[in-house]
C-alpha cells in the first residue's frame, strides 16, 4: 500500500479509499454480477465487515465457495487489464467462464474417498480419560438473535454438561461459531473437565483454533479467547466433524429459540433432545 493511501482496486471508482471487499464485492457496479446467484446476495455477506470474514462465512455456509473464489480471482484480473487498457470480459461473461472452469475442474478431479473428521454417520467418544465438548451455533434471522448450543460427553458417551444460550446476532455466521466453542470450554472450565477435544462442524473455525490464523478477522479476538480458555487445560485438541456428527450440539443451538437466556443441565440433556441423544447411542453399539 503505497503513502499516498489505500489503492483504488476497482475501476472508474474514485470518490472513497476502497478496501478489498468493496473492490471485489461490495462495490455498487458489481451488484448485478453478485445478484446473479443468489447464494451471493444474502444479508449474512453483506454484513462481513472485511474481505477475510466475507471468504470465511461462504464457506462456513457453504455457498458454492469453489465458484465464489474463482469469480473473486476473475475480478481481480479483470481490474488490472482494465487499469492497463486492455480489454476486458463484461460481467456476465466472467461469470460464464468462471462457470466453465469450475465444470472443467470438476470432470477432471478425483476426490480423495477418505472421509475426513468423522469415519461414520454419527457422534463418536473420546478415547479414554477425556471429554468431548461439541458444539454448534445457530441463526434466528426474523428476531436478530442466535443460538449456542454444547454438551460434554465422556468415552462412553454418557452426558456430563449440556447448554442452549440465546444471544443478540453477531455480525457474522463464523462469529456465532466461535462464541458457541467459547462458551463450550467456559463449560467445560467451569465443570471442572481439563482434557478436552473441542469438536464443531466449521472447518473455518478449527483450521483457525489449530493454525492459530485469521487473528486479523473480525473473530480473530474470539479465536484468542479460546485458547487462553484452553492455556488452562491438562489437554486440548481441535477436530472438525460434518453436522451429522454434531446433531446433539446443533439440536441445543436450534433448542435456545424458546429460551429467553440460557439453561445449563447436569449430566443430562432436555427432555425434547432425548432421541438425538440416544440415536448417537445407538450409533456407538
């Protein structure tokens, strides 16, 4: 960045200093490419307060993240030919051929057939002396709230702690997650648990607790929470599961809807949650 201030990223654009996400989403002469896949368009994105969180909540939602990326990477060449007088695709045809490329990508890539995070369909124990904390947020859009969901289980899945917490919505669906595995280890703190597998299904999240990254993101300050929670602990490892190694903690999170606060029950689960718990049971015989 040079003294004379921020670059201007994106052309014919001169009024205001741009950061990265208004130069490659925000700004209003892009909106009809953003508007053309509607995954794009949703108030949880335009509400990322930068270019990291914006990244890390398409893919957090999963919101065709391969694509997403290789439009973003299409922009940003489209800017510099057009900052040199070169020519340049319009809009629709960058979208076109971000298209084709992920197509062509996809007809020519194997996926490795290792499961990652989670071996089975469900929920699985901890080995023996730990605890599994999982856990899991969840969005209220019509009245601006979220929920957090935890629950700590043992190597035989016996329930120590469960929580649903409602709590004003953060700017962010990541930052949701990051204040529900925060308030799982105060939990598990708090319970008296000191080796501990913190489990969750964003990958945004555990990539960020492991590689100690996106400390500059608007979560960056929940992620440092935590591992001072964790600076505490006998023990502490991060995993990431896909959702349905998560239900219990998911089922919690959706649960705090009809809460006006948060309510903590004791080596047990709410009445309600009693299936999803034993269905993760049933899984382990």
């Amino acid at each position: 960045m040079s003294s004379h201030g921020h670059t201007i990223l994106q052309e014919n654009t001169r009024l205001n200093p741009e950061d990265v996400k208004h130069a490659l989403y925000s700004c209003p002469k892009l909106a009809e490419l953003w508007e053309k896949v509607p995954q794009w368009n949703h108030k949880h994105l335009k509400r990322a307060v930068n270019f990291v969180d914006l990244i890390g909540t398409v893919f957090a939602e999963n919101r065709e993240p391969t694509l997403f990326v290789t439009v973003v990477w299409a922009l940003w060449t489209r800017r510099n030919n057009l900052r040199m007088g070169k020519n340049a695709n319009n809009l629709f045809q960058l979208l076109q051929q971000a298209r084709e490329r992920v197509s062509d990508f996809a007809q020519h890539y194997t996926a490795p057939t290792a499961p990652v995070g989670c071996p089975t369909a469900g929920w699985q124990p901890p080995e023996h002396g730990r605890y599994k904390v999982n856990v899991d947020g969840a969005l209220f859009d019509a009245d601006n709230t979220a929920g957090l969901g935890v629950v700590i289980r043992d190597e035989h899945g016996q329930v120590m702690a469960s929580l649903s917490e409602r709590i004003p919505l953060p700017p962010t669906v990541i930052e949701v997650e990051a204040l529900a595995a925060r308030r799982g280890m105060e939990c598990a703190v708090e319970t008296g648990f000191s080796n501990i597998i913190l489990e969750s299904d964003s990958q945004i999240l555990i990539t960020a607790l492991r590689e100690d990254s996106y400390s500059l993101a608007s979560f960056g300050h929940l992620v440092k929470d935590i591992q001072f929670i964790a600076s505490y602990l006998s023990t502490i490892n991060y995993t990431h599961v896909r959702r349905q190694c998560n239900a219990l903690a998911h089922s919690l999170a959706r649960r705090a809807k009809s809460l006006s606060k948060y309510q903590v029950w004791m080596e047990d689960v709410p009445l309600d949650m009693s299936t999803v718990l034993q269905a993760d049971l049933f899984g382990l015989s």
